[in-house]
C-alpha cells in the first residue's frame, strides 16, 4: 500500500512539473487558475489584435485561443487569433500586462483593460480610473519609465516588489 501511495505522489508531481506555465514568477499579469488550454489566461479574456485595432476592449472567446509564453489569449475570430500567432509581439499589452503607471514606480498592480491607452500600435492597460488619469497627465514620460523599471523588475514576483 505504501508503496503504491509512493508510486502515486511521484508521478502526480511529475505531471505537476510538466504541466507547469514555461515563464518566470509574475512575468505575465494572468488570471488565476488554467484555461482548457491548460495555461492561465492573460489581458482578462480580451482579444489583444481587436483591441490594438479598435482601441477598445472586445472579449474573446474560448473557441478562438493561443497560447503565447505559456499565457492564453482569446479572441473574437479565427482571424484574429492567427494574426496573434504569427507575430504576437506586435499585439502583447505591455510591460506584461500589468498597469503601466504601476510599473512606471517598480510595482506589478493587476492592468484592468477598461482602463487603456493604445499608443503608436502598443497597447498599455492600467488598474483604475485614478491611475488612468495620473497617466495622462505625463503618458511619454510614463512610458518611458514604466520601460524602463520593466527591466529591471519583469521577472521579480509581485511580492518581491
């Protein structure tokens, strides 16, 4: 019996290993738990190629995922999705996903999509009204420091911070 319990724990921790996202902690701003295609999700289920397009938040769907970094993404269409495939660099939110202004002050706070920027073709989320605001009154010298701090902090965890 023990033996068998042995055998069980072994290979469950095996397959917990496998299974676990390929990115370093708190690198990408995800949700918690896995989608079905067993990586946690990213930028809250928005489609990142719709958002880019239209500057607005349009909800993906499941039908429509792929997965980048071991992060999935949604989108509205198949289109879209392949777009996101072929060159996802040009469509990840930045500074992973978390709020822009955050990072600009070496902090990693949840980036809520309905609070957005869409600049030159990059797209940067932040975690309130109040935060969206303070951003706008200097959103190139934010950027530019939030790029800056990303560096440095992009694979510290979020407790580290």
């Amino acid at each position: 019996m023990f033996k068998k319990l042995a055998i069980n724990t072994a290979l469950m921790s095996g397959l917990a290993m496998v299974a676990a996202p390929a990115f370093a902690a708190d690198e990408y701003n995800v949700s918690k738990g896995l989608t079905a295609a067993n990586a946690p999700l990213g930028l809250h289920g928005v489609d990142p190629v719709e958002f880019i397009a239209t500057a607005n938040p349009v909800e993906g769907s499941a039908a429509y995922t792929a997965v980048h970094d071991g992060v999935a993404y949604y989108f509205l269409t198949e289109a879209n999705q392949k777009a996101f495939e072929a060159e996802p660099a040009a469509f990840l939110p930045q500074n992973g996903g978390f709020c822009t202004f955050g990072v600009s002050v070496g902090k990693k706070f949840d980036g809520d999509p309905e609070y957005h920027a869409v600049i030159d073709d990059k797209l940067y989320v932040f975690l309130n009204r109040e935060i969206y605001d303070a951003f706008n009154q200097d959103r190139s010298g934010t950027i530019s420091k939030a790029a800056t701090n990303w560096q440095d902090i992009r694979t510290t965890s979020v407790e580290d911070l």
